[in-house]
C-alpha cells in the first residue's frame, strides 16, 4: 500500500532586507505616532498654562497700551491669563529670535511688525522671519502721511511733486531713518517720479516734526505721532498712504486717490507664533484675538492713537507677509539697501 504524504505548501520568498527595514520604519512611525497621539490627549486642550505675549516696544507706548487691552479682551476666550513681555531694542526686531528659540506649543506668542521682515533683508541676522515665524491674526497698522509746514507754499501733493520735477536735487524731505516704512514709502512715489532728493533721516518723530514745523526741511513723511503738531497748526498733512481717507483728516486725500495704486503702506502688524506651532493651536489663538479685537475697548484704544483696525485672518495674513517681502526686496534692491548674500 502506498502511502500518500500531504502536498507540500508552495515555498514562500524570503523577505528582501530592504522590505524588512520598510515594515520596521513603518511600526516604527506608528508607534511614534500612537505616542504623540497619546501625549497630545495626555496634555490637554490648549492652552495649559498661562501665555507670555512678546512685545518688542518699552511699557507704556501706543503699541504696548492698546496691545494690552486686546490681552485683557482674549484671555477669558482663552481661559488662561496673557502676560505681556517687554522686549525692546533692536528696532523693534527682538521678537524674531525670541520666537525662533521658543517651544512651538502656543504658549509663547509675540506681537510682529512688518519691520522685523524688512530688517532681516537689509541685514545679515541669524534668523528667517519667513521661516521661523508662524503668523496667526494681523490686527492694525498706522496711518503715514506727507507733511508741510505749516506756510509752505504748497497746498497739494502735486504741488510738492511738479516743484521738485522742475529742479532736481533740490526737494529736502525728512523721515524717521533709514529704511524706515516713512523712508520706504516715500522713495518708491519719488521713484516713479524720477525724483532727485535730499534725504534727511531724523531719529525719532518729535525730532522730525520739529524739523518739519521749522522749516529745516521742507517736507516729511511720518506716522500719526505728527497729530498733535497738525492740531496745533504748526504742519498739514497733504496726503497719506492708507488705503481710504482717515476720519481725523478727511480733507487730505489717498495716494492711491492720486493715482498711485500700489502706494498703500500702513506698517501693518499681527501676532505670530514659533514656526512648527500646531494649525490647531494656531486656529485657537486666532478665533480669540480675532474676536477680541472687535470688542469695543479695543476698538477705542486705537481710536485713542489714530490706529485703525486692519484684520487679516491667519492665510490672508500669511500670503500678505509674503507679498511685501517681495515687493519691498524689489525696492530695496533699487535703494541699494538689500544685504548682500552670504560669500557675496
């Protein structure tokens, strides 16, 4: 009697060790991600503890004041008290490394100007504002405006502007410094102009004003600290570069009114956190500040320093941060005031 043994099962290939390594780096990423996963429910809903707000300007300045107020607006959206830091010097760039070096967990967040982007192209830092930063909710910005004294012959822009056509070189036109957003936007009108200028940069705007009311120069661009020298009547305002005409100034029209369409500089600004904060935690952040600077406190804190409300939701203000890196790297490059590349 023959005996019949069962069929053999068909031999199975070995793994290869590329695919053996592919099946471990893929338990691997999955049990990392099970323990992020589980660290993130074992940490709670954001926020945890209270959050540290840099500020790159001293205590007690229009930015400092009204940014404090929103803080006061958001915390109880948030549960959690917002402590306001201190950080000046540096032109108000301070924030960007402070950001850079924090945890990317929301806890530390810090109120940006559009100068913190401007500065690292004009200098050598150690830090990327685009890359390090995360921006959240822009908030506000300033109105600049093209200032006189108060006997200047010239009663329009236009008038500025043909008396400096017909003789080059010989404008005097005052800013708050060099590469400033009062510099920047200033040269790009010239630019387009042709205009030939002497530039003359102050250190701060009580400087500048006192030049402008004293005929030193002969005119000056500058932010709203000019209010109290126009009520006064020692200076008047012949246009400004927000996008609409202001309530305070009604009479002095737009740049862009004037036919200079991309002239809008208002030095807007927002709040950002650490590059790598979650889009959760971001969104959370956002949803608060965004409501609570629609609160009326706030709202009147602004008014209180001419400052008006200029919200950008967390992509809009992004892809804007964008755009104005690169439309001032352009200007820059013009001005000769772009820093050089590494080796170049």
């Amino acid at each position: 009697m023959t005996q019949r043994f069962p069929r053999p099962c068909p031999a199975q290939p070995l793994a290869s060790r590329r695919q053996f390594l592919g099946w471990g780096a893929g338990c691997a990423l999955g049990l990392s991600g099970l323990a992020t996963s589980a660290l993130a429910q074992a940490a709670g809903p954001f926020p945890q503890r209270p959050i540290q707000l840099i500020v790159p300007w001293p205590a007690g300045g229009a930015t400092d004041l009204t940014l404090r107020i929103l803080c006061e607006e958001a915390a109880p959206l948030l549960g959690q008290p917002i402590v306001v830091i201190n950080k000046p010097g540096a032109a108000g760039t301070q924030v960007a490394p402070l950001l850079k070096a924090a945890e990317p967990d929301g806890h530390t967040i810090g109120q940006v100007p559009i100068t913190v982007y401007r500065h690292a192209l004009m200098n050598k830092v150690p830090w990327d504002p685009v890359a390090d930063l995360s921006p959240i909710v822009q908030v506000s910005g300033t109105t600049f405006g093209v200032l006189v004294p108060a006997n200047s012959p010239w009663k329009s822009f236009n008038d500025l502007l043909a008396w400096a056509k017909a003789r080059p070189g010989e404008l005097i036109l005052g800013s708050t410094g060099i590469g400033t957003t009062a510099h920047i936007a200033t040269e790009e009108i010239l630019l387009q102009n042709n205009i030939r200028y002497v530039h003359v940069p102050y250190r701060g705007t009580a400087d500048q004003m006192i030049g402008v009311a004293g005929g030193q120069v002969m005119a000056g661009v500058n932010s709203t600290g000019f209010a109290p020298w126009v009520d006064q009547g020692k200076i008047r305002v012949l246009a400004i570069f927000s996008a609409q005409r202001s309530p305070r100034w009604p009479d002095a029209p737009t740049l862009r009114e004037l036919g200079y369409e991309q002239s809008v500089y208002t030095s807007p600004w927002g709040i950002a956190a650490p590059h790598g904060t979650p889009e959760a935690v971001v969104q959370r952040l956002h949803d608060a500040f965004a409501k609570a600077m629609q609160s009326e406190r706030h709202l009147q804190e602004l008014a209180r320093y001419d400052q008006t409300l200029d919200y950008l939701n967390t992509r809009d203000y992004r892809q804007a941060v964008l755009e104005t890196v690169e439309r001032e790297k352009r200007l820059l490059q013009r001005m000769n005031l772009l820093a050089k590349p590494p080796g170049a």
